[in-house]
C-alpha cells in the first residue's frame, strides 16, 4: 500500500496511505458476509443475499465504510513499519479520498517517539551508599522473629519500655470527645511509638494498670487528622513480654531447620540479599537519573500532558482513599521536599515527565541493542506478579490476557533488560569507593526477603 510522510514536528509525523482497491476487496467481501449473516430478507436464504441487494436495500456506503474501517489500522500499522518511526499516541485518522472501484485515501496524524541519540554510557559515573551490616539486619529479624513468638505475662508493677500494654485512648478538644479519636483495649508495646501517637511512650511510662495520664498531641487518623488534641490515656493492664530462647528447639518450632545456627546462616543469606538489592535499585535508579540528565530531546507535548495527569488523577485517588487532601499528607510525609500543594504537585509534574524520558531512553537502546524478550522472562514476570499479589500464576495469566496486558508486560521486561546493560556500561562506586556489581541478583536463601519483610509487618501490626 503506497505510503508517504511528513514530518511535522521532531515528534509528530502526517502520513499519508493509499489502499488499491485490490487490497481492500478481501475487507469488503467480508463485510458483505456479515451483513447476509444478520439480515433477513424475503426470498433469501439467510447469509446467501446477494452483495447487489444488499447495495440496493442498505446501500453501498455502509459496507464501505465497514470495509475501509477495518482496513485502516492494518494500513496504518504498515505504514508506520514503513516509515520507521514510533507512536506514541494513537492517530487522528481522516478519510482524504473515496474513488469506488479505484482507491482510499487517508492521513494519519500521530504523535511519534523522537529521534534519540544515546549518550556514552561508559563516562556514566555516580555514587550509592555503601551498603548496611547484613549482621544489623540479621540481628533485627532475630529479634523480631523472638517478639512474634514471644508470651506475655500480667504483672502488677508500673510499665517500663518493652512492657505490652492495653490502652484506652480519649481525644478532646476544648473539652468535647471526638468519636474518631478515641478507642478502648488498644495493644500497645512501650517502645515503639512509630504510628502512634506522638507523646504517648512518656505519658504510659511509669503507670500501672487503671492510671491515666493526659497529654497534648497531633493526632495521626481519622477525620481529625493532622489537629491537636488533648489526650486521656488509661492503662488497663500491664504485660511483661518474656521472649523465647534462641535455642535449636526455637529454630525447629520456627523453621525448616535442626539447629539455630543453620536458621541464622539461612537468615543471614537473606540479609545479604536485602542489602544488595536495595543498593542494586538505589544504583539503578541514579544511573538512569544521571543517563536522562545527558540526554536531551523534545517530547509530544500531548503525550506529556496526558502522562501528568494520569499520574495526579492516580494520587488524587490514593489520597481520598486515606481520607487525606495534600496538605495533610505534606505535614505527615518526612521524606517530601515541597511545602505546599503547588510545590508538590509541580514536584510530580517532574517527576512525569523524567519517568517518560525514561522510558524513550530505555526503549531507544532496545531497539538498538535488538533486546528481545523469551516466553521464559514472561512466565517468570507472572510467577513474580503471582508472588507479589498473592494470586495464583493462571490467575494473572487471566489477567493479562483479559485486559490485554501481555505487550505492556513484555515492554516492562524489555526495559529492564536495558536498564541493565545500561547499568553494566557504568561506573557505580559506593561511598567507601568500593565498586559496585549491577548485575541482577539471584535469591538464594530459603527464606526470602519478601517472607522477612512480612514477618516484620506483622508483628509491627500486633504491637501497633
């Protein structure tokens, strides 16, 4: 199908196709089919109406113009073969010509991926942390594991840091109760604070069951979230938390294995594992931070404008869903830079736009370096995917296939791979000047990082 384009911008393109009449009379018979398929017309068998009757009962048009719609997308896709060139959104298409019997016409307006040129990944240089002691964090799930299996005992003495307590909680303001804020038989452990009340380990410190204490405090739920308050705490028991032993009969009741030294070492590979992967993505992250500051091209304006809001449309959404506006979530939120709404949603306007340089960049270099992707590296994404969601693999399979995921998928893979020789071709030194190995990690332990990390939430979410 002859074929012309235009370049109309660095990231827009006009093509113009012509479809012979030839190549179009497959789509006509077709639709010829479908329409003697469904009408009932007196004196002919159903799916047996002559193509003449029906012209004259429905007229010509309408078959062609189901023909020419069904011929434009395969038109289309090979003209965009032709041209060498890639969509980024989908075309503003318009029938230019009609000569029945001779031919279409139709443009293509459509805007396309820039012309990139790739830096020299090997002058990429940039600096992660050093890593974190796997030893700490060993220690730390030793600890935790001892706390989920740990018994507690009701004492009669004043509490002390460690010590669980049940709690009832009175909010006020100028002395009326707010509903939102106040709860009874709370499980609390002294000590951990985090996602509790801000005061709340010094007010229960040093009380004994059926004491209180009242104290001021920004409350952090609830449709009073993010005001001050003032705060009645009773103590209605206090626990002494007595933890198990760490013995082989612990590692056996626990675990897989016979003795604890075996369940440490496990333990131990999976700390291993959590410090190089978090390390892997920091340095990941800031080569392709520092490979799209290097690489300058214009992008669609449309297709940046439309990745922007879907991105605030997203977080608009998961802010109504915990009952937050953004300037609740600015005063709670310790790791964001912006101080007010503007600040922050231009902060994520930037953040749009450096995710979509991103992925050109990624998806130039694959095209280049002819990155492919294997039914192994797909199956494995949805054992991932399965594993994460905690589905079953066929489920997400049924996913994918019902909403047509599967290119979306194999280009998430495809941009890894990328991501990853990229990151192969630069210089990554930790602070302490060691080199750093970008290569992709393999799990090696027989708990996990994902079981460790569950196990944390947990008991974080039986203390809480």
């Amino acid at each position: 199908m002859p074929s012309t384009v235009e370049k109309l911008s660095p990231t827009r393109v006009k093509l113009t196709v012509e479809i012979p009449f030839a190549d179009l009379q497959p789509y006509l018979d077709k639709a010829y089919k479908e329409i003697a398929e469904q009408v009932n017309i007196p004196g002919f068998r159903k799916g047996k109406v002559p193509s003449s009757v029906i012209d004259q009962r429905f007229g010509r048009g309408v078959v062609l113009q189901e023909a020419i719609n069904e011929a434009i997308p395969v038109a289309y896709n090979e003209a965009i073969d032709g041209a060498k060139v890639w969509p980024m959104a989908q075309p503003e298409v318009d029938v230019t010509k009609l000569e029945d019997k001779e031919l279409v016409e139709f443009t293509a307006e459509v805007d396309v991926r820039p012309e990139v040129k790739l830096p020299d990944f090997k002058k990429v240089k940039v600096t992660v942390d050093a890593p974190e002691s796997a030893d700490d964090f060993t220690n730390e799930r030793l600890e935790l594991l001892r706390e989920r299996f740990a018994t507690t005992n009701e004492v009669d003495r004043a509490a002390k840091d460690g010590d669980v307590l049940s709690l009832d909680l009175v909010a006020t303001q100028d002395g009326e109760v707010l509903p939102d804020a106040t709860a009874d038989g709370i499980a609390y452990k002294v000590g951990q604070e985090r996602n509790m009340l801000e005061g709340l380990d010094e007010a229960v410190t040093g009380l004994k069951a059926g004491e209180s204490k009242k104290f001021t405090s920004t409350l952090v739920g609830g449709q009073f979230r993010g005001q001050e308050a003032d705060i009645e705490v009773t103590v209605q028991s206090v626990s002494e938390q007595e933890l198990p032993a760490l013995d082989d009969d612990f590692a056996q009741m626990i675990s897989e294995f016979d003795t604890v030294e075996e369940m440490k070492e496990d333990l131990q590979k999976a700390a291993e594992q959590q410090v190089k992967t978090e390390q892997l993505a920091n340095a990941r992250d800031k080569v392709l931070e520092a490979v799209v500051e290097k690489t300058k091209f214009d992008l669609p304006e449309a297709v940046l404008n439309g990745e922007k809001e879907a991105r605030r449309a997203d977080i608009e959404r998961q802010l109504a869903q915990g009952g937050l506006t953004v300037e609740a979530y600015l005063e709670q939120a310790e790791d964001e830079d912006a101080e007010t709404a503007e600040e922050f949603w231009a902060s994520i306007d930037e953040r749009s736009e450096q995710a979509l340089r991103a992925q050109v960049i990624l998806d130039v270099f694959a095209d280049e370096n002819k990155i492919d992707v294997s039914q192994q590296e797909l199956t494995e994404l949805i054992f991932r995917r399965a594993q994460q969601n905690g589905s079953s693999p066929q489920d997400e399979i049924n996913h994918m296939m019902e909403h047509n995921h599967m290119p979306e998928w194999m280009q998430e893979i495809r941009r890894g791979k990328a991501l990853a020789d990229i990151c192969a071709a630069a210089t990554v030194t930790d602070t302490d000047g060691n080199a750093v190995d970008t290569s992709l990690p393999t799990p090696e332990t027989a708990e996990d990082v994902a079981d460790e990390v569950e196990a944390e939430e947990a008991e974080e979410a039986k203390v809480d």
